[in-house]
C-alpha cells in the first residue's frame, strides 16, 4: 500500500532545517514543492536526511509519500 500526508510547517527561526525519515519500505518528502529526500526504495531501518532553508513565521507546504511493500509498516518523520 502507499500514502500520502500533508499539511503546513511553520518555523519560529529562520535558518537551516534538517528532516529525517525512518520508514519500513520507500519514502519521499517535499517542503514547499521541493524534493528533499528521494529514496523510493525498498528497503528499511535507516535514517534518510535532507536540508533546506526557512524563513521564521513564514508558512510551508509538506508533503510525505510512502510505500509498504510486505511485513511490517512504520514511518517516522
């Protein structure tokens, strides 16, 4: 199966995010449309990571992708 998250992220400081992602099976995140990590894989149990630039009080869209492919399922962001 695969899903879909969304929603807003609104930082307090403006400056360099890092966002990490464990999942059982391919994951891919977007922070305002733009594609900070991309591992659309099968595989599970490592910590993928990606940086982008923020500005404070400013509002940004985010969007989560996930596959499970067999046995267990979990994501963690």
């Amino acid at each position: 199966f695969s899903v879909r998250w969304t929603g807003e992220i609104q930082p307090r400081y403006s400056g360099e995010y890092t966002f990490f992602i464990n999942s059982d099976n391919g994951r891919r995140l977007w922070i305002n449309n733009q594609l900070i990590i991309d591992r659309w894989v099968d595989d599970w149990n490592i910590d993928y990571s990606g940086t982008i630039n923020l500005t404070a009080g400013q509002k940004y869209s985010i969007r989560l992708e996930y596959f499970e492919n067999v046995g267990g399922a979990a994501a963690r962001l």
